[in-house]
C-alpha cells in the first residue's frame, strides 16, 4: 500500500511542483569552481541516496534551511500578510534555502555533496524533502523538524560545513547508529515519513580537495525549540545530537550547550506550565 | 488510512487540484476553560470486538502527574502543529519563523474542473476525508513526544467527549489526561 502512496505522490509532484531554487541562493555542480564573496556564506553538506520501493527508484534528500529573521523582516511579512492574505509570501525575500538534490556538487557509492551560496545569518534545519526521478526541477516535502532541530550561524565569506544529514524511513528498521533507536521500526499512521540525524563534521570528514583551500568552518549547531509546523509537513523532531541536542520526558528540547544536564535532570526541572514556544 | 491518502492524492492529480486561491489563515491558542465547569462522561465500558477495531479513531490520551493546565496548553499545540500538516506540501517559499502559526490553504479543487461539479465535490471529498486522517495522525505523534498514552473508547463515549466547541472538546480531553490513570493498556502511540 505504502508504494502505491509514493507512486500517487511522485504523480502529484510531477502534476503540480516545478519550482527552482528561492532567492538568491546559488547551488554549485559538479565540482565547478567556488569564488568566495565577502557578502554570501557558503553551506555544504552530505546526504546520502534512499532506495524506494517499487516504481519510486532512488530518492535523494534535500535538507529545507529556514533563515532566521529579524525583528524588522518579521514586522514586514506581518504587515504583507495583513495587505494580502493570498500573495503575501510572493512579495518577500525568501528566506528558505532547499539545498537542491538535483545539482550536487559531487556524488560517489550513493554519497551527495551539496554546496550552496545562501544570505549570511542564522539557518534552522527545518525539513527534509526529496526528490525521485518524477520530480522535474525541485522536490517534495516529507518531514518537518518543527517538534525540534539544530540551528547554526553561516557568516559571510566561509563555507560552513553541516556534516551529513541521514534519513531512514520511520516505519522500518536502519542500520544508521544515530537512528536505529529512533525509528519507529513498522508500520505507523504517519506513512512515509523520515526519521532524520546529522552526524555534524569532524575530524575525519572528508573535504572535496576542490573547497579544501577555502575558508571553512565546522556548523557549530545549537539546539532549537518546537517552532510552529509552517513548513506544513508529516510533524517530526531530529535525532538527539550528542552534546547538542536532546528531549526531557515531556518532549521539551534540552540545549545541551547551554545547559549541559542530562535529559531526565532536565525533565525533573521542567514541571511548569509554561506555554511551549511557538504557541506563545 | 495510506490508501486513503494516496486516492485523495490521485485524485487531486488528475482534478488538476491546486494551492492557489486561498488565503493563510492563522491558527489561534484556544482559551482554556475552568476546569470545574467541565464535565466528561463515564470512561468505563468493556469492550467488543466492533470497539477494538474503532481504536484508531475512537481514543483519548493519559499522561500520570500531568496537571489539566499543561494538558490543555499540550493538546492545542498539538492541535495547531496538526492543523498546519497539508497532504504532500510543497517546499515553501518563505517561513515567518518567530511569527504566529499560520496554516496555508491545502488541496482545492476547482468548481469547474474539467470534471465538472461532480467531479470536483468527489475530489474535495476524499481530500477532506485524507486530511483528517492526516491531521489525526499527526496529533497522535505529536501527543506521543510530549508522553503523552494513548487509550481506545467507544464510539459513543468518543462522541461524547468530542462535542461542543473547539475548546470545550479540548477541556474535556485535558481533564480526562490528567485525571485517574486508565485501567486499561496503552495503545500504540
């Protein structure tokens, strides 16, 4: 039944999706040279193929980045959506970034590079789509990280490195360390949805020799509370990120960096009735 | 409920369904009610073999120690990051991160589609009917991160417990959440 869902899905993305990348981002390909400019920052980061089931063939991931905006850009979407409650979104900069799956910049034995030159500022992890053989230009949103992810700065002139972003469908077991107790392992009533990790850069992440001579930075995530679901997607919330990232017993995130307890210590301090962000 | 979605999805396909032409609307917190003005039914039943089977649909959550103040605040969260859920979104071209939670129009089919009237009020049907399904579903996991248990009733008491206003049914399931653990066992979440 599932494959029939992702074959009606691919149909409908084909129908309907033909947009290309927001803005003013830039996606890199096939290893074409990077020039810094002083004024964008440069995103890169891995993912790796899924295999889909019957016709759907091989799916590749694109990590959904949410630039956050200040007091002043909040102001004007608020006013644009009271002017024009229909095209109000059309009238705004962009502030999404989908690192395009269909453009990478270097693919080996299912692995993805994706380099992308975006706006300086602080970016959300917020969603995973991705993209099959129907999806012509862009992809399909699966899952939004809305019940809590990471964020990280991108400063103008560096090529910040998020690491490796993996998915594995929720309803079946994954051999991927930071989600096999994540996944839900069988059949559950939110088909078709991604259980999601990074396994943030370190020391034996492997540089395309290209951007090795670049100004570069490792993303250092912090953590990023439940934020309302606009991004409209199957709700989720990314795998805990050792030293970044957990969830106390109420599903409240912990920022491990601010606050280095373990989750239950948090839990225990969290009995309030506080409103949860994003309701407030 | 996959079948479900994937017919509503088809068929949205071949009415040439469209998110265009409606406006977001945004999602407020319900006020919450005070408590001693809530009333719920009589939780206990035995169940039959016909209520086994309605427990995907038919259910109600219990977490221990949780008071009805942080249940209510719980449930509507869930609610609005529910209604937000559209079949298959497309990617968005902006987020107002910070803002108010807002949901976007979903699948419409237009009146006149090449199918006609009739074509367009069964279209709207099974996208209306995968849409609840959606927004059940993701309520349930939603409830279930924030540990929350999940337990199956009766239709009848169901009914009974979802009636009147938004924020009455809400009431009443977060009395019901924070009241005496059930006797039965959880269910799936």
């Amino acid at each position: 039944m599932r494959e029939i869902m992702r074959l009606h899905l691919l149909l409908l993305a084909a129908c309907l999706l033909s947009a290309p990348a927001f803005g003013e981002d830039r996606q890199f390909k096939n290893g074409e040279a990077v020039t810094i400019q002083p004024d964008k920052a440069y995103l890169m980061a891995r993912t790796f193929e899924v295999k889909g089931k019957a016709l759907s063939g091989t799916l590749r991931i694109m990590p959904i980045l949410v630039r956050v905006l200040n007091e002043d850009e909040l102001q004007q979407a608020e006013k644009a959506r009271q002017d024009d409650p229909k095209e109000w979104k059309d009238k705004l900069e962009s502030n999404i970034t989908e690192m395009l799956a269909a453009e990478p910049y270097a693919q080996a034995n299912g692995e993805v590079t994706l380099v992308t030159a975006v706006k300086p500022g602080t970016y959300v992890l917020a969603a995973v789509a991705y993209k099959g053989w129907a999806l012509v230009e862009t992809g399909l949103m699966n899952t939004s990280l809305c019940m809590g992810t990471v964020k990280f700065e991108a400063k103008a002139g560096t090529l910040t490195d998020l690491g490796e972003i993996l998915v594995a469908f929720d309803d079946a077991p994954t051999t991927i360390p930071e989600l096999a107790n994540v996944v839900a392992g069988k059949s559950t009533p939110a088909p078709y949805t991604f259980a999601v990790a990074i396994r943030p850069a370190g020391a034996n992440t492997t540089i395309p020799a290209s951007l090795d001579s670049l100004p570069r930075v490792n993303a250092d995530y912090r953590a990023m509370p439940a934020f309302p679901n606009f991004a409209g997607a199957m709700l989720s919330r990314l795998a805990p990120v050792p030293d970044v990232l957990d969830y106390d017993k109420d599903g409240e995130v912990v920022d491990l960096k601010l606050s280095p307890l373990s989750a239950e210590a948090k839990a225990d301090a969290s009995q309030t009735d506080a409103i949860p962000p994003g309701n407030q | 409920m996959v079948v479900k979605q994937g017919i509503a999805i088809l068929v949205a396909c071949c009415l040439n369904a469209t998110f265009a032409g409606a406006q977001t609307i945004v999602v407020k917190v319900l006020e919450r009610p005070d408590p001693t003005t809530v009333t719920v039914p009589d939780m206990a039943f035995k169940p039959g073999r016909s209520d086994l089977r309605g427990f995907d649909d038919y259910f109600y959550f219990h977490k221990s120690g949780v008071s009805y103040e942080r249940a209510f605040t719980d449930m509507d969260q869930c609610r609005i990051q529910s209604e937000m859920a559209q079949l298959a979104p497309p990617i968005p071209r902006f987020i107002p991160l910070g803002g108010e939670p807002a949901k976007e129009p979903g699948f419409h089919v237009p009146v006149y589609s090449q199918y006609g009237v009739a074509g367009a009020i069964i279209g709207e049907i099974f996208i209306e009917a995968a849409t609840e399904d959606l927004t059940a579903a993701t309520g349930r996991k939603c409830m279930a991160y924030k540990g929350y248990h999940r337990y199956g009733t009766t239709r009848a008491i169901y009914k009974q417990i979802d009636s009147g206003t938004d924020g009455e049914k809400l009431a009443r399931k977060a009395v019901i959440a924070s009241g005496p653990p059930p006797q039965a066992e959880a269910l799936e979440p």
